[in-house]
C-alpha cells in the first residue's frame, strides 16, 4: 500500500468548478494513452503504444508529495490557516522532448516507431496571498528544477516527434485536460485541511525544433530565425543586439488564420513577409524563452566551429575545400582529446558542450590558432560568453551572479562587435539561431520571468535515460 501511495490515483480530491469533459473519478492510475480516441471507419490503425496519467491526478500525486514542504513553508513565514483563504497558487513547469532512437537490439516487439516522446511538467513553486497581505508569500520553491526527481513523467509515447500528426494525436487529451484545470480551483487536504490550488502552466522544457512544432512555426532552417520575434537572419547578423520578444500563442494562431485565408489575395512570398513564418496550425502554448541546455548546446557548435576556421585562417583565405576544412577538424579533435581529454562526439552534448566552453579549452585551441592577434580575439570571445553564460545558466541570476546581469547587456554588445568585425568572414549576413537570442533576448526574459536556467529542459532531458534503462530491465530478454 505504501507504494500506491507514490502513484497517481490515491488521494481524493475534487475541483471547483468540475473541470469540463473530465470524469470526476480520482483513482486511476496509469492510462492508456489512446483511450479516448473515436476513431472511424477510415482510420488507419494506430501504430503506437503510449501510457499517461490524467494531468489533474498526476498533479494531485504531486502536490500530496510536497505536503509536508508546503506546511513547513507555511509555519516558517508565520502563516496559520485562518490567514490563507485566498488559496494558493501554483507555477508548473512543462516540458516535451523526442528520446531519439529506444530500439531494442533484436527487436521482435510490435511494428511501432522506434523513437519515443517524453512529456513531463515540474511543480515550480507554490505561493499564498495571506490576508491583508498586497504581496503574495512563496512557500514552496522547487530547489533543483533541473533534476529528473523533480520532473513527473505524465505522458510516454513511441512516437517520432517529426511526426506531427501522431504527436499532436496522443496529446490532445491532456491538453483538454490542462484548458479545463485552468479555469477551476483543485481542492485537496494539506495538513489535514481542504485548501484550494490555482494552476498556472509554462511550457518552457522544449527545444527549439519542438517549439517551432507546437506553434506552428517553419523549421529551424527557416529564414526566421527566432521563436521569439520576427527577425530574419539577415536582420539579426546586422542588429544582433537591439531585438524585443514579440511573439506569442495567440499572435501565431492569428497568423495562421491570415496564411490559411490569405484574407488580401497577397501572392506566397507577401503572404509569408506577413505572417513572418508561422505555417501549420500551433496547437500548444509554449511560454516565449529560450532553452538553457539547447543554448550551451548550440553556442558551443558555433564555438567549435569557429575553432577549425580559426585553425585554418579562414579569415584569410574563404572557401576552404572540404579536405581542408576535414583536416583542421582533425587538428582540432586530436588537441582535445590529447590536452583535455575530451572524445569527439558525432553530436554536440550537454556534457561536451559544458567542457569546451572553458578557458582552459580555449588556451588548448589557441595553441593550433598561427597569429597572435587572432589568439586574443578567439580568447576575448570565449572570456565574454563565460562572462553572460552563467546569466541564462543560474537558477535566480539576482542572487547567483548579479555583476553579470548588470554587465550582460555590455557584454553582448561588445561580443556582437567581436563577431561583426574580427569575425566577419563567418557573420556576415549569417547568425545562428541561438546566438541571437542569447545576445539579444536574455535580459528582457530574465526581467520578465526572474530566471531561464530555472526553466530548462534538463530534467527532462536526463529523465530521458531513466526511461531507456527502464525499458532494458523490464524488456523480455
């Protein structure tokens, strides 16, 4: 019985009003992910597995798990029962992320997509208005964000996240499910008490190519560069800092109404300028930020790959051939993995990334860079990215690193001067998508939301190899 507890689907509760389309039953544990579905005749059949809990019981299951944080929360700011009337609010964090490939080794399991999804949402805080109070008083706040023990797996389905349509398929219901709970109060004993619990929903976990999925934007190739304002990539590698985030759920579903309707008979070209890239129906709200952990990952693609060009004087001497330009990787892999004892990887990782973007990799690299005029520029863009990065890296940047966040707009200003003008040959015209938003975007997100690296995909992200041992324990052998 113990275990059950741990579970969705043992605690009583119920929600004011009842939340619509949603049975009111509270035990019941881990569906199948398909219920639900009317399929007709037509239908080819579906050709995936996929297991949820329904999102108001998951949360439920959550939130007793933090009963006894809650209460101590409460007691230490001085907060008896009369004074929270109010009821409490609470910040969820979501996050959706492809596995990549789970195949069996010898797979003689049923014909399902050999890639699986992973969606997930993690309690942020939870916070009380007390009575007579204008400020509300945080109770709970979720001290690492980022583990896979704080990140509740709500729903696993073998499905390609390319595959938009089964993707959009499967998690349909839970976002009815998560609509309905946004208009209703749950009401749950803490403390022996009923208290009612407001849900508010950020969908931060997600890579760049999963959000440009989920609102309905062109791939990451696209001339719009960014998921959080309309520039193009010619605009952002000629203002890289100057840039406001202006996009959001509502505005793509407008969009796309005026690219579906072509409402001023504009031909595609005009059509497209006008709805700056937003192209397929967005079916899920995502909160306009960007991801830390995809950041790390993409600034330090870039990074190594202004390493080979730097190795091979490409600022010289433009289009290189490709031997060459396979020779100056070699180099550069040799040096790394002699020096810092880093393997090459065929794609960039979280812990690859974390490794090169240090000084000590870059006085490695510059031991291959001929001029020494060139070490020192390669050397001040690696000392001004180390100087912004824990910026979008730290879970509250107030407290952790407030010199940085006073000089990152100072920083990213003199970093885009660095790019347009020492770094020319690679950055005229052309900018990666997540450089520009960490030089023009991270100030304006941190002063809105009070933090990214709180917000990232990571838990999820490593939750992913939970799942992967998991199914290699409990597969038939």
């Amino acid at each position: 019985a113990a275990e059950k507890e741990l579970l969705p689907g043992y605690h009583p509760f119920e929600w004011q009003p009842a939340l619509k389309n949603v049975s009111a039953s509270c035990h019941v544990g881990i569906i199948n992910g398909l219920s639900g579905w009317a399929t007709s005749v037509d239908d080819v059949p579906i050709e995936t597995i996929t297991r949820r809990f329904r999102y108001d019981v998951a949360l439920v299951s959550a939130m007793k798990d933090l009963e006894e944080d809650i209460m101590e929360g409460l007691t230490e700011h001085g907060l008896d029962d009369s004074s929270c009337n109010t009821g409490f609010e609470v910040m969820i964090k979501e996050s959706c992320d492809g596995m990549g490939d789970v195949s069996e080794k010898h797979g003689g399991g049923p014909a399902i997509p050999e890639k699986a999804v992973r969606f997930s949402f993690t309690i942020m805080s939870v916070s009380v208005l007390p009575e007579g109070k204008d400020e509300a008083v945080t109770v709970f706040r979720e001290p690492k964000p980022n583990s896979e023990l704080s990140c509740k797996p709500l729903c696993l389905m073998f499905v390609d996240e390319s595959d938009h349509e089964m993707l959009t398929a499967v998690l349909d219901p839970l976002l009815a499910e998560r609509a309905a709970m946004k208009h209703s109060r749950l009401i749950l004993s803490i403390g022996g008490l009923p208290r009612s619990f407001r849900f508010h929903f950020r969908g931060t976990g997600y890579d760049e190519k999963m959000v440009r999925e989920m609102e309905g934007l062109e791939a990451s190739g696209s001339t719009y560069i960014c998921t959080l304002c309309d520039s193009t990539r010619a605009e952002a590698s000629h203002n890289m800092v100057l840039h406001s985030v202006t996009r959001n759920h509502d505005e793509n579903l407008e969009r796309y109404e005026i690219w579906r309707t072509n409402p001023f008979s504009e031909s595609a070209e005009e059509l497209r300028d006008r709805v700056k890239g937003v192209s397929a129906k967005p079916f899920l709200e995502t909160h306009p930020t960007l991801d830390a952990l995809h950041c790390d990952i993409g600034n330090a693609t870039e990074f190594y790959k202004i390493f080979q060009d730097e190795i091979g004087e490409v600022f010289r001497k433009p289009n290189p051939t490709r031997e060459e330009r396979r020779s100056w990787r070699a180099t550069l892999d040799k040096q790394l993995r002699k020096k810092m004892k880093l393997k090459p990887v065929m794609r960039m990782n979280g812990n690859y990334a974390r490794k090169l973007m240090t000084e000590d990799a870059v006085d490695v690299v510059c031991e291959l860079v001929p001029s020494d005029e060139r070490r020192q520029a390669v050397r001040e863009l690696m000392g001004l990215y180390l100087q912004m990065k824990p910026v979008w890296r730290a879970t509250c940047p107030a407290k952790e690193c407030p010199d940085q966040l006073c000089r990152y707009s100072f920083n990213s200003q003199r970093f885009a001067e660095l790019l347009s003008s020492t770094f020319k040959y690679r950055y005229n015209g052309k900018i990666t998508n997540y450089l520009h938003k960490t030089l023009a975007h991270v100030p304006e997100i941190i002063e809105r939301d009070g933090s990214i690296g709180a917000w990232a995909s990571e838990g999820n992200e490593s939750a992913n190899k939970l799942f992967r041992r998991f199914r290699k324990m409990n597969a038939r052998q």
